[in-house]
C-alpha cells in the first residue's frame, strides 16, 4: 500500500463545465460549481478522508459554461492538463460530461504508456451518437482511438454494436467480462463479474502509469442519485474507493476525472460524494 503521507504532487482542479450531448436529463454544466462548493468546505471543516492532501490546491476554469463546441472545449482541457502537468501539478478535471475525458487525455504525448482505468455504468464505446463522435456515449472510443490501453469497470450498460466494434464478434459484456488483445488493449468487467470476481480480471499486464476517470453513475443511485443517467445496481462508495486503492498499489496516478455530476437530480449527497473522492484521488498525487 502507498503511505498515505509524505510527498505528493499539489494538485490542481480543472473545472470543465462541458454539456453538448446530454442523452437524458441536462444539468451537468452545473456539476463543477456544485463540486467547488463542497471542496471549499472539505478544506477546512474535517481532519478525516485525507482532506490533508488539499493543502496545496488551486482551482482553474478550463473554459465558459456556455462553451457548446467540442473542438473549443478539447483544445482548452487539454491546454490547462498539459499546464498543471508542467508544473509539476496532479490534474484532477471536474465534469461536465464524459466528452471530457478525450479531451483532458489529448494532454499526454505517449497514449500508449498511459492506461485509462474508467468507472461507468455505460460502456460509452460507441462510434458516434446523435450526429457526432464527440457525444458523452462516445468517450471511450475516442480513447482506445488515441491509443491508450482501456480497463472498463463496473459496467451494466451497453449495445452489442459497441462491444462487438472493440471487443470482436460475439461480445456480450451483460454479465461477464471481455477482452481485446488487439492494440490498444482493452478489458471489461461487469458489474456482475466486478462483484464475484474482484479485480483479478483485469490486474493482469495493467500498466504502471494510470488515468481514472469516473463517471459518477458507477456509483450506485442510492448513494449517488445526481447524475443524467442513472443505473441500478451500482458500487458502493466504500466499493470504489478499495478498488482505486488496489490498482493504484504500486503504480503512479497521472491524470483523473469525475465527470456526469447533474445538481438538478442531486440533493447534495452527490456532490459531497464527489468532493470526497476528488481529495482521495489527491492522496494519491
Ligand atoms: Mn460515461
């Protein structure tokens, strides 16, 4: 296990306010502001859940609510990743919707050594979804397409048309587990095999340098009910948390995100979530 104490990269928050393609409720331009508030009193109210990690954080607005266009957008979470990446800074970015995560991973020069760990309810695979590849649905294609390896976890959502276009013929992630050994690798772990099965699956060959990106609709309703597309049965906080204690054992963090946080259908409770998890993902700088 990583001591959870000595020198860590200050980090900072990259707030993408980014919302094109909502497919079912709106609202997640609003999640940064909902986060930022949280944070602000993470830092000063609590000596638990590593709100130690916070001492040295800033803040950036990667770009303007109303900013609509995803070639914008991209071209701006990239520059402030690869900025705070220059500066020694661990970039957490704050969602927005998934379309982010492309975007904040243009920031890396060498895709191929840069495993992208993402925690969903969706498979988000698909080629392109209501006229444009740069939908939410779309996220993970655009990665695996840049290069970077993909471990896909806790996903209880997705066509066939998607799985079979990353994962070959006869893919059928519902309730199991899937690979691809094609470049850029890939592996699936369902729901249903994440909780039989632990992590196992996919600790094999993973990478020793890490992008996180978690969609808050992994989580399951119950304890994170703000998101736009809610899925039963999803993980527990407590869930989530080991499962980033374990694949980051022994490995670096080199980006993360929490996107899909929709304050309209939250009642506060995901919003605090998110702000505890960010400061977590910043014990690991
Ligand atoms: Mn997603």
């Amino acid at each position: 296990m990583r001591p959870m104490s000595g020198a860590r990269r200050p980090v900072t928050f990259v707030a993408a306010p980014y919302e094109a393609t909502a497919s079912f409720v709106p609202g997640c331009a609003f999640g940064p502001d909902a986060v930022a508030e949280h944070l602000a009193a993470l830092d000063t109210d609590d000596v638990c859940h590593g709100v130690g990690a916070l001492a040295d954080w800033t803040w950036v607005e990667a770009h303007p609510r109303t900013l609509h266009d995803a070639a914008a957008m991209r071209r701006e979470v990239a520059r402030h990743v690869r900025e705070a990446l220059a500066a020694g800074r661990l970039p957490l970015v704050v969602g927005g919707e998934h379309t982010v995560t492309p975007a904040a991973l243009e920031a890396w020069d060498d895709p191929a050594a840069v495993t992208v760990v993402q925690f969903d309810a969706h498979a988000d695979l698909r080629a392109d979804y209501e006229g444009t590849p740069w939908n939410h649905a779309c996220a993970m294609r655009r990665a695996l397409e840049r290069g970077h390896p993909l471990v896909q976890i806790g996903i209880r959502s997705g066509l066939h048309e998607e799985l079979r276009d990353v994962y070959g013929p006869g893919a059928d992630g519902a309730t199991g587990q899937l690979e691809r050994t094609a470049a850029p690798p890939a592996r699936l772990l369902a729901r249903g095999a994440l909780r039989s099965r632990g992590l196992a699956p996919v600790m094999p060959g993973l990478g020793r340098l890490l992008y996180v990106t978690i969609d808050l609709d992994a989580l399951d309703p119950g304890c994170a009910p703000g998101v736009g597309t809610p899925e039963p049965d999803g993980l527990s906080y407590l869930e989530l948390l080991d499962a980033l204690d374990a694949l980051l054992d022994g490995r670096v963090l080199a980006g993360a995100d929490v996107v899909e946080l929709c304050p309209a259908r939250d009642d506060g409770r995901t919003a605090r979530l998110a702000a505890r998890l960010l400061a977590r993902l910043a014990r690991h700088g």
